[in-house]
C-alpha cells in the first residue's frame, strides 16, 4: 500500500539557518508529490509538487525540493529560516488506493528559534 | 486565500446528532474533496465528487455520507455522532476528477466538536 513517512514529528531550527524536513514514500509507480504547510485558521497552502522531470522543483516562499527514487526520499529544504515559517508541513503522495485521492504523512512541526 | 470556501469554521454538538459542513469550490473547479484531520489518525481522504457523481471513496464511515450538488457546492452529512469524530474536517477542490495529479486547493476547514 502506498504511504508516506515523516520521521521528524518536531523540528526546531534558528531564524537563519538552513531547513531540511524529511519526507520518505512507499508507491508502486512513478509517484506524485506534494509539501502542504498548514497555518492556523488557513487550512492547507502547497508549497510545491513534483510530477515529472526535473527532480529539483521550486515552490513558493523560498522553498525547494528533491526527488530521489534511489531513497524513495523528496526532502523540502529552505536556504534561510524565517521567523514566520514556523509551523506545519505535510508531505503527500497521489493518486493512491486506485482513486483520486492524496495520502499525507503524518507531519513534521517546526519552530523557529529568534 | 484558496478560493474554496467553507461553513461553518466551528460546530460544537453532541454524540448522536446529526450535522452538515458545507463547502463551496474554487471557481471552476468541478472536484470537491474531503478530508478529516484527527489527532490519532492525522489527515485522511473521505470522499470525492467530481461534478456530482462519487469518484473515489477512502476512509469514509457508514454514518458519514456526502453529495455534490448542480452548482457544485458539496455537503459532507454527519450522523450518529461519536466523540471520536471530533476532528478538522477539510474540503479541497481541483479542475478535472484527476486529483492525484492536479494541484488540490483547500478550503480552511470545519473544527467539529463532540460533547
């Protein structure tokens, strides 16, 4: 069955310092991948997705990440943390189960230490 | 701001009664999504209309049920409610009934209470 992994349930990072959220899949293709940030009271924003090419994608606020099938492994990464960053990231994969549908890890909580 | 609306933000009952949560798509949007954040079983797909037929059905509860309506404003119906089901409840939205390979946008959520 496809799922997703997030191994890191807290992270905790200076403003400033570089950010890498870990994110690991199980899929019997070529996956579809998805970071999501959830903000209090905003519901779910993504961040980026891979579906083909490129392994290195970009998404928005600064932030990118890498596809590798060698690790089953598509780590969101930022340069330099911002204060404001802090909060929740998911990662999901789609489609799954034979439907439409997006399967989430269970998500890693970042704080941003000033 | 998504796009994808949804009513209401907070709902407080109690266990064996029936609620709706309402979500309005994107526009454009022919798929509406639903999803259920809980704390034990973090964030699950329950159903997906696409442009009011069921397409795809995950974890979703017999007492749980769902429609999508002719202006695409879809309804997810609670019924004989349990603490458990206390949760965020989520609705998305996409173009085409697709949904593993198009962006999802979501909606902010319902916080369901269970007393």
């Amino acid at each position: 069955a496809q799922s997703v992994t997030q191994p890191d349930i807290h992270i905790t990072v200076s403003e400033g310092a570089s950010l890498e959220l870990r994110c690991n899949y199980s899929y019997g293709a070529t996956p579809y991948l998805f970071w999501y940030v959830q903000s209090p009271g905003q519901g779910l924003q993504l961040l980026l997705k891979y579906f083909s090419g490129d392994t290195l994608v970009q998404g928005i606020k600064g932030f990118e990440a890498e596809f590798k099938r060698s690790q089953s492994s598509f780590n969101l990464r930022k340069p330099s943390v911002h204060w404001s960053d802090a909060t929740e990231y998911f990662c999901a994969v789609g489609p799954t189960g034979g439907g439409n549908k997006l399967t989430f890890g269970t998500g890693t909580q970042l704080k941003v230490e000033l | 701001d998504s796009g994808v609306t949804q009513t209401p933000k907070h709902l407080i009952t109690a266990t064996g009664q029936r609620v709706t949560l309402r979500c309005s798509p994107r526009s454009g949007d022919l798929s509406v999504y639903w999803y259920q954040q809980s704390l034990d079983q973090g964030l699950q797909f329950l159903i997906q209309y696409y442009n009011g037929e069921e397409r795809a059905k995950g974890n979703i509860l017999e007492r749980f049920s769902a429609q999508q309506f002719p202006d695409l404003h879809s309804e997810l119906n609670l019924s004989s409610l349990e603490l458990g089901d206390s949760a965020l409840y989520f609705c998305a939205s996409s173009v085409g009934p697709s949904g593993g390979l198009e962006t999802q946008y979501f909606g902010p959520g319902t916080r369901l209470l269970v007393l």
